[in-house]
C-alpha cells in the first residue's frame, strides 16, 4: 500500500534575469529562502547544478549544500541533479562524502546525464554520449562510495585501486535518478535509487505510466523498495488571485523563451544571460501545464498526484519575481496547501 501523504521539496531555481542585482544578493536569497522552508514545513530543499548562464545558476550545489546545512537543522538538502559526465568520479566520489558529513546525513544526491545541449557540448562533454557516460559514471561513484580499493576498467574510466577519504557517514547515501522513460524509471527503482521526473505537459496518463513503473520497479525489491520515493517536479507559485496568476504566468512565459533556448533551443548565450527566443507554445497553453494559481486550484492539481502516489512534489519555486513575492507564496503554500495533504493522509488512512 502507497501512502497519500505527499512531502513538499522548495526547489532553487537560481533565476537572476536582472543581473545587476549581484550575485551575493541572488544566492542570500536562495539561502534565505531554505532557511525559511524548513521553518514552513517542507521536507526538503533541491540545488541545481548547471555552468556558463543565469537560469538554474548552481555551478557547486554540494557546496550550497552544505551552507544550507550549516544554517539548518533537519530539512533533507537534494541536489537536482548533479550532471555526472561533468564530473571525475574519482575527484567528485570524495566530495560527496565531504558533504554528506558537513551535512550530518541529510544530502540526497540527485543525479543526471545532463539537459543542456549547448552547456555540455561548451564543457566538453557532448550530450550525444552523455547516456553512455553517465551510466559508466554512476556505476562507478556507487562503488567508490560504498566499496574500498575499487579498480575500474571501462570506456571512460581505468584505474588501480583506490579508495576515497574521507568515508562517508551514511550507509549508503541515498542516491536519485532523474529520468523521463518509464522504462528508465522502472530501471532505477529496481536498483534501489528514489527517482525525479515531471510530467511538463502530459496527461494525467502519462503521470499514471510514470508511478506505475516507479512501483513496479521498487516492488520487485519488497520491504526495502517501499523506502524508495517517486518525486514529480513542477514549476509552482501560489497567486493571491486570478490576476496576480496571470501576471505570474506571463513572467513564467519570459523565464521559459531562455529555459528552451537553451534546452531544446540553438544555445544563444551572451556574457552568461540567455537571450529569449520566440515560443510555439502560447502563454494559455503554459498556463495549463504550470501550477501558477491561487492555493484552492492549486490544491485541486496537486491532488491528481497525491492520489496517484507521487510522494513528493517538488516546487519549482522561481521564474523572475521578487524575493517578497517569493516568500509570500512559500508562506500561503505552508499555510494553505501542505496541511491538506498532511490531513488528505488522515482521511486516507
């Protein structure tokens, strides 16, 4: 039996179109923003990681990751996602277990392949081979995490025995895999990993095919795969009204001509800033995929994957406004959104 108990996760957009408001001030208000989630109820804070532009601006997120930790007490710090062909597992594996101490356990390592064509190619890992690699990354993280005098001989990585120091402190670190396929879905819970997806503009359907390969993955592990989580992510702010919605909606819309410029997009990038380009999808299409409304619509969306088993939702939290704008709506979401899915558990059990 899945719970209908959802957990809520404030992700870091790390937005800054404006970029004369300094990057001292853009990263205390992320920090701000982590600090007051935990105070808010939320589970978890996510961290990006992405290089070389202002959208998802997190070039360390292990060490956000521990800044936010020295700063907080119990809320779990997700990184969403690490790009592992970026990095030297032999190099990155002993970060990891630098953090996960620095952060008393709470680090959950979320990891990918990579989103940005333009990005990787610029760092010289090219998203054409980026599956292959990170495959071979993973595998080999995991060992020099859990294992001692690891050697390793693939198409990337060979070397003698090594052993990472520090050890880490958790046994394992809890590991996610951000993944799309329901085939890669049911993959990874079958492994034992929590995994991240996000239904953009999908049917209810879709999110359906999602959770069932997530559990039919994780079922076939028995007691422990009933640990594991399926998060859904999803770009959310909780509007006073319908016009504050709207106004939100088309700043989402801006945010969104950078995001597929440089996701799907030719990588227009100038002095770090992405430049906006045109969008074939309109602004009431977008609306329709994002959860930009008022707490009461917001709660009626949410719901869909609270029955489903989505056990957490993540909230892709910033898209341009204002730090105020920002915490009022983590403050509405606290006090109107998260105790009906603490309460919907109630009913439900």
């Amino acid at each position: 039996m899945y719970s209908s108990y959802m957990d809520f996760n404030h992700f870091l957009t790390s937005y800054m179109p404006d970029l004369s408001i300094g990057s001292k001030t853009h990263f205390q208000n992320m920090i701000d923003q982590a600090i007051l989630a935990e105070k808010l109820g939320y589970k978890t804070v996510s961290i990006p990681e992405h290089h070389l532009v202002n959208l998802l601006m997190m070039p360390s997120p292990l060490q956000m990751a521990v800044k936010i930790a020295s700063l907080t007490k119990n809320i779990n710090i997700s990184t969403s996602v690490v790009v592992l062909p970026l990095h030297d597992m032999r190099i990155f594996a002993g970060e990891v277990a630098t953090a996960d101490i620095l952060t008393d356990g709470r680090l959950i390592l979320g990891v990918g392949r990579g989103a940005f064509a333009w990005e990787m190619d610029r760092l010289g890992s090219p998203i054409e081979s980026s599956k292959e690699k990170f495959i071979e990354s993973l595998e080999v993280l995991q060992k020099l995490l859990t294992e001692e005098e690891v050697s390793y001989n693939g198409k990337y990585y060979k070397f003698e025995p090594i052993t990472i120091m520090p050890r880490p402190i958790s046994k394992p670190i809890q590991i996610m895999i951000a993944a799309m396929d329901p085939n890669s879905i049911k993959n990874a819970s079958s492994r034992g990993f929590h995994v991240q997806s996000t239904v953009l503009s999908g049917s209810k359907e879709l999110l359906q095919d999602r959770v069932k390969s997530f559990k039919e993955g994780s079922s076939r592990l028995g007691e422990k795969g009933k640990l594991l989580k399926i998060s859904m992510q999803r770009m959310a702010f909780a509007a006073i009204n319908e016009r504050d919605a709207e106004e939100k909606s088309k700043m989402a819309y801006e945010y969104y001509k950078r995001f597929d410029n440089v996701f799907t997009g030719p990588g227009k990038v100038k002095n770090g800033k992405i430049e906006a380009l045109p969008r074939k999808q309109t602004l009431e299409e977008l609306r329709e995929n994002l959860l930009i409304c008022p707490t009461n619509e917001m709660i009626d969306k949410l719901s869909v994957y609270a029955e489903e088993g989505v056990d957490e939702i993540i909230l892709s939290a910033g898209f341009g406004q204002s730090q105020n704008e920002m915490i009022e709506s983590m403050h509405r979401i606290s006090e109107e959104v998260i105790p009906y899915f603490k309460k919907f558990n109630n009913q439900v059990a």
